[in-house]
C-alpha cells in the first residue's frame, strides 16, 4: 500500500511539475507548482514523515500564493492570453534536463543502498516530533539557530535590495 | 533493493532535471525561480526517502529537510526582492535584457 502511494504522489508530483513549463499563463505555471509541491506532502506523509508533510503543504501554500501575486505585479500578460513564449535555448536545456535525469537515476539505480540502512521502522507521529525536538535543540542546535541567523539577515537583504532609493539629485545638486 | 526508496529517488531525479531544464529555458526571472524551487523539491524528496528508509532512527535527517525548506523560503524572499528592484527600475523581468549583470 505504502509503495502504491508512494508511486502515485511521485507521479503526480512530477506531472505537475512538468506542467509548470508546459503553459504560457503564469498564473497556470504557480498552480502547477502548487499542486507539485502539494503532492510532494502528501508523498512524505506516505513515507510516515508526518509533520514534514504537513509543514511542506502550508509552507508551500503560501509561497505560491505570494508567487501568483507577483505574477500579476510583474507581467504584462498574467493569464498567456497572449501565448508569449518566454522561453529560450530550449533544445540545450532538455538536453541538460534529460542528462541529469539519467545521471541521478543511474546513481540511484547502481548504489548498493541496502548496506548504508541502519534503520528501516519509522517511530510513531508523536514520538517522531518528540524525537525531533530532542535534536533541534540539542545536538543540531548550532545548525537551527544559523538557520534562523540566516532567514534574518535574508530579510534584511531582501528589503535593502526591494526598498526604493530616495531620488538625489534635483535642484538640490545644482 | 527497497522498491519505495527506488520510486521516491526516481520522483526526486525526475524533479530535478525538469527543474534543470526549468532554470535554464526560462526567460522570466520568476519562472526561472521556480525551475531552482523544483531542484530544491528534488533535494527534499531523497533527503526525506534517506532518513526513512535508511536512518529512520536519526533525526538528523528530518533537520536537513528544515534546512532545505528555509533555503527554498530565503531563495523566494531574495528573489523576489531583486524582482522587485529589477522591475522598479528597468520595467521588466526579463534576464534577457539583463546582460550587463554578466561579469
């Protein structure tokens, strides 16, 4: 049943991602995007990861909506009416795209996993999150707290980088 | 071999190389942002399949996923922000008609 669910939602996954670049409507493109990233929760729900599922799909959630809202900021033609294709050196990127889809299978396909496994029964949601904690704030405590570090000075940057510059110049400098 | 860490390595391969293909095809820095949020999934998914089916006892593996997620979360907020500026400035977020940021 697990192996079912997890073919399906990675089928699923992987159309809708495919269906991102298959459209010219952006507002299409965030959709798709959405509905993979949606699926890919439901994937790590079928691997018993049951708060990463569930965070992914309200992360994901968000973040395209916001995505959808800067489609219609920033384009012309938010719904492809138009068919603008906006798209380039297609035939060198389905190459490269193709190229490292055999690549990874390959390693996926040729690696003896079964001597790296140490452990193959997942712990129950509660004991998972119990267990998580224990490890965010114990032993990876130095990694989550740069983490944090590093969503701040993201947020900083960000709004360095979007605020608008006061205009100089004028009758001022003259 | 364990056919479900098979099948979740393959969805992750397939995500990766439409996310490459998505990165380098792409015009418009937005959709250019979502090929890089697909290799990011990509990522997402073998990191989750490694820690369930090989080390589902170590919850190192979960934090990593945390990890991947805020970088996805961080890369949208910079993203963005260049968008912003990008389109302040120039009227369009177009990368084609950003050569002059080539070194």
């Amino acid at each position: 049943m697990q192996t079912f669910f997890i073919g399906f939602f990675g089928l699923a996954a992987v159309v809708f991602a495919v269906g991102v670049f298959r459209t010219s409507s952006m507002m299409r493109s965030a959709l798709a995007l959405l509905f993979s990233q949606t699926a890919l929760g439901a994937l790590f729900l079928a691997m018993q990861a049951e708060f990463l599922g569930v965070l992914q799909i309200m992360m994901m959630a968000t973040e395209m909506s916001i995505m959808a809202i800067f489609m219609v900021m920033f384009m012309m033609d938010p719904g492809g009416l138009g068919g603008m294709d906006m798209s380039h050196q297609k035939r060198l990127s389905l190459l490269a795209g193709l190229g490292g889809v055999v690549l990874v299978t390959g390693i996926a396909a040729y690696t003896q996993w079964e001597g790296l496994a140490s452990a193959t029964e997942a712990a129950a949601a509660d004991e998972q999150i119990r267990q998580l904690g224990r490890e965010l704030l114990g032993r990876s405590m130095l990694v989550f707290e740069t983490a944090g570090i590093t969503i701040l000075t993201a947020m900083i940057a960000a709004t360095a980088v979007a605020v608008k510059v006061p205009e100089q110049g004028g009758s001022h400098e003259s | 071999m364990n056919p479900e860490l098979l099948l979740a390595l393959l969805t992750g391969a397939a995500l990766f190389g439409v996310g490459l293909y998505g990165v380098l095809s792409q015009t418009n820095l937005v959709m250019l942002m979502m090929g890089i949020e697909l290799i990011l999934a990509g990522a997402l998914v073998n990191l989750v399949a490694f820690w369930r089916f090989l080390h589902a006892e170590s919850y190192a593996g979960q934090m990593f996923v945390l990890i991947v997620m805020t970088v996805m979360a961080l890369e949208m907020a910079v993203g963005f922000a260049v968008a912003t500026a990008r389109f302040r400035t120039r009227g369009s977020v177009e990368m084609e008609e950003a050569r002059e940021l080539k070194g």
